[in-house]
C-alpha cells in the first residue's frame, strides 16, 4: 500500500505569489492534518481535516487555507506569500478525527524569494 | 508558547551504548506522548507512544518513559546502532499534537 504522497516535492515561489500544495492519504484514512516545519524547529500544527470538515487550526493567519476532497486528498493553501512562510509543509494522516497515531509523508519543501 | 521542549538539540553515543533522548512539557491535561523519528528528505515516522495513564512502555531497543510530576518524558535506545542515527521529535496530543524542536542522534561505529 502506497503512504502519505505529497507534491510537488520542493517549490520556489517569489513574494506576493500563492502556492497549493496537496497530499493524499493512506488508502482508509479519512483524517488529513498539515503542518508547518521551519529549520531547526519542530512541526507546527496548521490544520486538520476529518471528513472533510475543518477539525483543528493552529495558529497561522488567513492566508492559509485548506480543504479535504470526497476522495480525502487535501490541498493547503497559502495565498500572499512571505519570505518567512519557507518551510517544509508536512501532510499526515490517521484513521480517525481524533489526536492518534499520524503518518507523515516526506513532504513539500517550500522556499520564498 | 513551547509546550513541548527538547533542551538537547544534538547528542552523540557509541555504537552498543545507551541512547537517552529528554522531553519535558508543559500542560498536565496532555493525554497522549509520541516519539517519532525523521531522516534527511523524509517524513518523520512514528517510533513508540505512551498514555498519560502509564509510566513505561517498551518495543524490542526501544523504551519510553513518563514522568507525570516532573512532566518528563525520555526515549532509551539500547544498545543504540548505526541506523538509529537521526533526528527524533517528542510530540504531545491534546485535540492536536504539539512537537518539540527535536534531538540529533548521532550513533558512533
């Protein structure tokens, strides 16, 4: 069985610009979370989708957005993007809508110029 | 606000040893603690996990313990290999998780 997939795998944006991102889940998991990693920290919570409904938003402004799909692949967007959103985005998933086990994909490497 | 905190960002240990990798936290209403694993270009993979109602949970060189007074957690790795070498994350869940900064490992042949 395939694992989390996310793409594309690294990205270079300019400021200003927007960027999708999108993950799709281990085949029966329903629930997607996205998080925000930057150098030398660990993971930031940013969402989680269960559903398709908005679970859980962590503490990023408006500028991200996300959605899950009838088929639980999701897409994260960030739309006015700034020279500190440069990250890696990590896409989990788990089974349930609850705080269990995630499964990480390699994620999205996401540098702003 | 760090609610989850690894002081040690790197720690180094002979092939054989035992490995020692420290979490503390802040909120006493957490109920679940993860220890996940993360490679150069990969995501991070789930390792061991514990309830905030046990103290002690082991898998094959893995073991973890939790100290609910001190909200204490730590990762023991024995005997540590090669192949342990990587970053691991401490991670709480209270309706979302809640990372540390993570600990570079690093297994000495």
């Amino acid at each position: 069985d395939a694992g989390v997939t996310q793409s594309p795998t690294h990205l270079i944006k300019t400021r200003g610009q927007h960027v999708t991102l999108r993950c799709s889940p281990i085949s029966g998991h329903k629930s997607v979370s996205w998080y925000q990693q930057v150098l030398g920290q660990g993971p930031q919570f940013i969402f989680q989708y269960y559903e398709k409904e908005e679970r859980g938003r962590g503490n990023f402004p408006d500028r991200f957005s996300a959605r899950q799909f009838p088929n639980y692949s999701s897409e994260l967007n960030v739309n006015a993007l700034l020279l500190g959103d440069s990250a890696l985005y990590l896409c989990a998933s788990s089974l349930g809508g609850g705080a269990e086990k995630l499964f990480f994909g390699s994620g999205t490497q996401l540098s702003v110029l | 606000d760090q609610q989850v905190k690894q002081n040690s960002p790197s720690l180094s240990v002979q092939e054989g040893r035992i490995s020692i990798l420290n979490c503390d936290y802040t909120n006493s209403m957490f109920d679940y603690f993860l220890w996940y694993k993360k490679y150069p270009a990969e995501g991070p993979t789930f390792l061991i996990s514990i309830s905030s109602i046990k103290d002690k949970n082991e898998d094959g060189r893995f073991t973890v313990f939790l100290n609910k007074s001190a909200k204490h957690l730590s990762l023991h790795i024995v005997p540590s290999q090669p192949g342990d070498s990587a970053v691991y994350f401490c991670a709480a869940t209270l309706n979302q998780f809640y990372f540390g900064t993570g600990t570079s490992l690093t297994v000495i042949p």
